[in-house]
C-alpha cells in the first residue's frame, strides 16, 4: 500500500469554505489561511501526515471562523519520515 500522498492530489477534495492551518512536519511551523484557494501552489509537491480540524476561534486578517482544518505536510515521503 502506498502511503506517499501528495498534498495537490487531494487540494479539489478540501473544503473551500473552511479556515486552513497548514503545518510544516519537521519543524512544527504552520502557516493560517482563510480559504485553500488561498495555499500556494508551492505545497502540492509536499508528502501529506495527517488531515484534522481545530474547532476554536480563528482569525486570519480579519477573517473569522470557528473551524479550520490543519493540515500536517513534509517534503520527506511517510516511509522516510
């Protein structure tokens, strides 16, 4: 079973109404938008870990909602991770 997903495979999947936290595996930096039309092209290249949702408040230049979804990505394939 391949568990090497890519994150621009799944991109058209995720919710475009939805907050988006996009965190960085290796160093635990993330990166907040408010839509995913808004994550740069640059991270469809990256590995997806994991996929949840932060139900708390959150604020993104002026934008506020009370869901986002994080979404934990790496540049390394999980089988090297």
């Amino acid at each position: 079973m391949n568990n090497n997903i890519k994150f621009g495979e799944i991109r058209e999947f995720i919710s475009r109404v939805d907050g988006i936290s996009i965190c960085i595996k290796e160093t635990l930096n993330y990166e907040l938008y408010n839509f995913i039309s808004e994550v740069p092209e640059k991270y469809d290249g990256y590995y997806l870990y994991g996929i949840g949702a932060l139900n708390e408040p959150f604020e993104n230049n002026g934008y506020k909602t009370h869901l986002a979804l994080e979404i934990m990505i790496s540049d390394k394939p999980r089988d090297e991770g």
